[in-house]
C-alpha cells in the first residue's frame, strides 16, 4: 500500500467527553404544574382547579459522573394570581445520569413535605408527605455551568392530590475534591518483566522481543538513526509535504513518499479511541516512517466549532496523542513524534455548512527536519 503523507481529516462526531464534573452545584429553575393530571378537583358549580406557577432553588452533591443528589425547595410564583393554588414543597432528590456526554438524560427521584392550597373553584388544602417520581436531560455549557430540562410526577401520599411538573433550570457548579490520600505501609513487589527489555509486562505492549533490542518506553522495538558526523546545529524547518509541488518533492525525500490526503482516519464516538479500520491505516503510516529513521513528525490535531470550545480543544489534544502512542507502539521512538490539540483553531473550510466542519475535522502531520 502506497501511503500518502499530509493532513488526515478525520470523521470526529462532536460528542464530547467530559472532564470530572465539579462536586458542589446550586440551581435556580421555574416551572408550569398541571394540577389535575389523574384526578379532577371539580366544584359543584362545575369548575375546576386552575394549574400553578412555580419557582424552585436547590443544591446538590455530585458523588461521580453518574450519581447526585440535592435538597431543593419548591414555592408559589410571586407573579401568579391569587385564584392559582399556592404548592409549597421540601424535597430530597436523588439523580442518576446514562451518559457523560454534554447532553445527559437522566431520571430522579425524590422524598419530601408540601402544603396545596387553593382558593379557587373551592377551598381545595392538604398537606402530607410528598414522593416524586421524573426524568430529564441536562446540557454543560462548561465544567461549571449547565441547564436542565425536567419533567416530574408528585403525589401526597396521604391526600388525593398529585402534581404534574414541568420545569427549566440553570446551574452553577463549583468546588473541587480532596486531593488527601491517607498514607499507606511500603508495599514491597515483584515486576515482571518477561523478556527482560526494562519495560515491565503490564506495560509492555510488545512482548516477547529479542534480547539486546533497543525498545522505546513502551517496549516496542524502535529503528535506530545511522550515526551522523557532528555538524553546527541548525534551527528545525517544518514542511508540510501536502503543499509541496512534484518539482519540489525530489529534494524532499520524505514528501515523495508521504505526499497527499488521507480521510479514513476516525475515532469512536466522544472519545480519542482509533476505530480498527484507522489503526490499520497508521500501521501502514508507522511502517512507511521506518524508512526515514532521521525524520520527526509533528502531529496536530483539531475540531470543527461545533459544541463546547474548551471541551473540543481537550478532545483534540487527546486524539492527537492517541495517534502518537499508537505509532510509538509500531516501533517509532518517542523523540522522532510531537502531538499538540488546537481545537478549533485554523479552520480551513466554512463551519457554518456540513462539508465545511467536516474539512476542520482533522489531523495534520508535518515533518520536522533539522
């Protein structure tokens, strides 16, 4: 296989990964409550309970990724009118979130106190230990902010009235967890190291190679550069072989080879794990490099505009070194590879239509001569 050499565009799908979400929040939500979702609260003369307007603040503790919970209260709107029932509520809410992409459904659950009253069509009032039961997805703009989307069935349990809710909310989450770690006893172990190269088994990602071979840190086999005689060190000089012309080409010996565009290098879905199908591709890539043991690459990676800008430069970086590990584990020595992420940065297309973002994203390689 004749492999080109230039700038990968790869099929990123904007699903971004999230970093640890901070531990401490507090949100501010209002919302529109049915009153009458199962059971009618009907007046003689015919008329009916009207639905309320309510407002809500909570804070929480998120445990992981995954788990929460809050205590949050739930009040009358000061703006609605008197004959709306007026529902007051102390809850204990547990949250559970399937993903940890920027968008993440979720269920809840929660335990609490309220006090209805209505006024209008006739006095309807109870109070009484509260269950609520719901679901919703919530969107991080950033590590700190978010807003949530929520629908949630209440039920007095000792009364015959039951809420229908549906609120928005905006948050704000803050703090950070203790870096503590209490200390702990030497613990004394035995590293295994099979094929006695320096790197041990666990990891080791080339096992089983000959005795005496130089091995990178990951202890794959590396080719070594021919020894060179000493000359005046000169500034390093970038090219990018995919803006060489043919001409040009036969005084670089690296671009004659790695000339052109490749665009079937992708990564799973929010993540800066390679598909099978690209690994393939950066094999071939890896095996062509072992021809120009003097030659160093640098490898940039980077996003459209869509989603979040700090979690796109995050996933850049990430993917660019996932490409870079992976050619250090086909035998390319770490110093001959650099990786940098630039998120959004250097668009080369329009991002404002589907072809545009999917030209920006992409990784570029470049080759780094002395």
């Amino acid at each position: 296989m004749n492999v080109k050499y230039g700038v990968l565009t790869t099929a990123f799908l904007c699903s971004a990964a999230m970093a640890e979400p901070a531990p401490y929040y507090g949100t501010f939500g209002v919302g529109y409550v049915n009153n009458e979702p199962f059971n009618s609260l009907e007046a003689d003369n015919g008329r009916h309970v009207y639905d309320s307007f309510v407002g809500e603040l909570a804070g929480g503790y998120r445990f992981n990724k995954d788990a929460a919970v809050e205590i949050a209260w739930l009040f009358e709107s000061p703006s609605q009118k008197d004959s709306r029932p007026d529902i007051d509520q102390f809850r204990l809410n547990g949250l559970y979130y399937f993903t940890q992409n920027t968008l993440k459904p979720y269920i809840t659950a929660g335990l609490g106190y309220e006090r209805f009253d209505s006024a209008f069509p006739r006095k309807f009032e109870g109070e009484g230990v509260l269950l609520a039961l719901g679901s919703g997805v919530e969107y991080n703009f950033s590590r700190n902010f978010f807003a949530r989307a929520e629908i949630n069935v209440n039920d007095i349990v000792s009364e015959s009235f039951e809420h229908l809710m549906f609120m928005g909310k905006i948050g704000y989450a803050f703090g950070s967890r203790s870096s503590y770690k209490p200390q702990q006893a030497a613990v004394v172990t035995t590293v295994s190291d099979s094929d006695n190269d320096g790197v041990s088994d666990s990891q080791d990602l080339c096992p089983g190679t000959v005795t005496n071979t130089a091995v990178n840190e990951l202890g794959c086999a590396v080719t070594a550069a021919s020894p060179e005689p000493a000359v005046e060190e000169k500034a390093e000089e970038v090219i990018d072989c995919n803006k060489v012309s043919a001409e040009m080409a036969r005084s670089v010996p690296e671009c004659a080879v790695f000339q052109g565009r490749l665009n079937n290098i992708v990564f799973k879905s929010g993540s800066s794990e390679l598909t099978a199908p690209s690994e393939a591709t950066l094999a071939d890539i890896a095996a062509q490099l072992q021809r120009y043991p003097a030659t160093q690459v640098s490898i940039a990676a980077y996003t459209d505009s869509s989603g979040n800008e700090a979690l796109n430069l995050q996933l850049s970086k990430d993917r660019a070194e996932a490409v870079r590990r992976f050619l250090m584990g086909h035998g390319i020595a770490s110093d001959r590879l650099s990786a940098e992420g630039y998120g959004e940065a250097n668009p080369v297309a329009d991002n404002s239509t589907r072809e545009g973002r999917a030209k920006n994203r992409r990784v570029e390689f470049s080759v780094v001569r002395k």
